[in-house]
C-alpha cells in the first residue's frame, strides 16, 4: 500500500491505496466534477455539491453497468449459438464415421 494525498474541494485528503496514480486521476475527476457544479449552483453548499457529484458519477457507473451486462447477454447468446453449431458438427461427424 501506498499514501497519496488529493486535493478535492478545499481539502487535502491523505489516503492509503494500491495505485496512487488512479486514485489522483479519480479525485482530480470528481474535484472538477464539483467545480463545474458549484460554478452552474454558486448558492448551493459544499455538501449539496459533493453529494450532487457523487450521485452523478454513481448513475455513470449504473448505467455503464447496465450496458456491460446486456454486452455479455449478447456474448453468451453468441457462445450457446456457437456450441449449438459446433455439437451439431460433432454429431454429424460422428453419424457419418458410424
């Protein structure tokens, strides 16, 4: 493990990670995330903000979710296709050699 501070918002976070180069990137995302918001709701508080941001990134990742599932729905109808037309195959050969 190793310690990497972010910046977000106005604090200065220290925290423990495996890949302190991904953690910087994600807290740099979400920090200009929440810029962009504060600068679009000047009265709005911090925590509105954060709270904002993270339910933003939180419906990307669902819906990125959602697509990665039906991409793998589509994958495995490819698969049982594919295993339908190879076992087809088999049993021919094996009628023929009989």
């Amino acid at each position: 493990m190793e310690t990497v501070q972010v910046q977000i918002g106005e604090q200065t976070y220290t925290l423990r990670c495996e890949d302190p180069e991904r953690v910087q990137r994600l807290a740099h995302r979400f920090d200009e995330m929440m810029r962009q918001m504060k600068q679009r709701q000047d009265r709005v508080s911090t925590l509105v903000v954060t709270v904002l941001a993270a339910l933003n990134l939180l419906e990307e990742y669902d819906v990125r979710c959602e697509q990665m599932a039906l991409q793998i729905k589509l994958y495995e109808q490819e698969i049982e296709k594919m295993t339908g037309f190879l076992q087809q195959r088999l049993a021919d050969a094996t009628a023929e050699d009989g």
